[in-house]
C-alpha cells in the first residue's frame, strides 16, 4: 500500500468516489486537509472485524468486499465501490466494526481519513452526515437483497447477480475473479459455479478464462439475473 497526500487546496477535485464528488466544495476542502490518497491491491485489508475503526476509506477504483465473521468462518455480505464508504458506522458509535472490508476484483485507488476528522466535519456540517446516512440505507437494502437471493434464487440467478453487481463497480468489461472466489462469496460448491458459468459462456453472455470472466452481453445477464438484480444495486435507492 503506498500513499499521498491528497490536495487540500483543491478540495479532492479529482476523486472518483462519488460520495465526495457530491458534496459541497467547502465540506470537500475540509476533509482535503487530512485525507490520504493510498494504492489498493485485490486481498488488503482494510478493515478487520473487532478492531476500533480509526479511519474511513473511500474507494475509488478498487471495490471492497466486507463480510461478517461467525463461528470461526467468514461470509461475504456486501460490495462497496466508489458510491461509498468503508467504515461508516464510526459515525453512528465507537464500537469496534463488525465487518472484515477486504480490496477486492482490480487494483486501485482510495481516499483515506481519519474517522476524527471525518466526524468533526460531519458535525460542523450535517450534509456530510446525510450523505454518509444515505449510503448507509443503500448498503442496507443490498445487503437485504443479497440475503433474499441466497434464499429464493437458483445459482445461475445468483452468479449473474454477482458479475452484474461487480461490473457496477470497476472500470471495463474484464473482472479478475476465479471460480473459486464467486464460490466463497456465493457460499456455493466451486464445481456449481463452473456448471452455471459454463450455460452463461454457451450463451454469450461471458467469456471465461483463467481467473478472469469477461462481460460480452450484459442485457442477457440482466436478464437472466431477472428480479434478483436491481440496476445499480446499492448504488441507488
């Protein structure tokens, strides 16, 4: 993980997250002076489960993926990228986070602040905070989504979900994934996934190749997705 400064002079004038893009370029100016640009690659961390949350990450080119640890084993749940922010809920308490956020599909960026300064600003301009609650409901009901599909849908239903869900979040067509992490994620079999990616690939809605999947018909994967699939899921209301 490497860092810069970001410009605080600017006001974050080139961030590709879009939930400080939309903000006032006062607000954007004041979270400037202590926010951090980082490169991210797929697998770090940047949140663990138990552990205070000091500061706030807003992806710009890498989603992160957050799952939720029981019993000894991990879950994937929810799937952040440049409409949010990991680490939210310091807003809300000091509780420790209870999610694991991990860099996940493609290298990136991300915007770094200390969860201090983020709530002094929030305090000092309620906009901010909105829009962080904003987020926070979204994310919510994709993570309600996520769960209604686990329950009712079939894998290949599931899986198109995914890719669309992913293909939401990074720059191009090409997603570095491996049968086996949509496995993880999805809590199905591996040699499931291989099956349903195998129809999707017949039917020219993906190319598949050595842990990359490319997106060739993504009106065919919607539709097959169906009602498991919302356009933008999380991204909007």
């Amino acid at each position: 993980m490497t860092e810069n400064p970001a410009d605080a002079a600017t006001g974050l004038p080139t961030t590709d997250n879009m939930l400080i893009g939309a903000l006032h370029l006062e607000v954007r100016r004041l979270l400037a002076r202590s926010a951090t640009r980082i490169e991210l690659q797929p697998g770090e961390i940047l949140t663990r489960s138990g552990e205070p949350i000091d500061r706030l990450v807003f992806p710009e080119g890498a989603p992160a993926m957050l799952s939720l640890s029981t019993g000894g084993s991990s879950q994937d749940v929810g799937m952040i990228g440049r409409d949010g922010v990991v680490g939210w809920s310091r807003l809300f308490s000091d509780q420790p986070t209870p999610f694991t956020s991990r860099a996940h599909i493609q290298p990136g960026t991300a915007i770094v602040i200390p969860a201090a300064a983020v709530v002094e600003t929030a305090e000092q301009h309620p906009v901010l905070l909105k829009a962080i609650l904003t987020f926070a409901q979204r994310f919510s009901m994709q993570m309600a989504r996520t769960l209604a599909s686990a329950l009712r849908d079939v894998p290949e239903r599931r899986i198109a979900r995914l890719l669309l869900m992913i293909d939401d979040r990074i720059d191009g067509d090409a997603m570095s994934v491996t049968h086996a992490s949509i496995a993880a994620t999805l809590n199905l079999r591996r040699a499931t996934v291989t099956d349903c990616l195998h129809i999707l690939e017949g039917e020219h809605m993906v190319r598949c190749s050595r842990g990359r999947i490319v997106m060739r018909d993504r009106t065919a994967l919607e539709a097959r997705a169906g009602l498991a699939y919302v356009p933008d899921d999380g991204l909007s209301v």
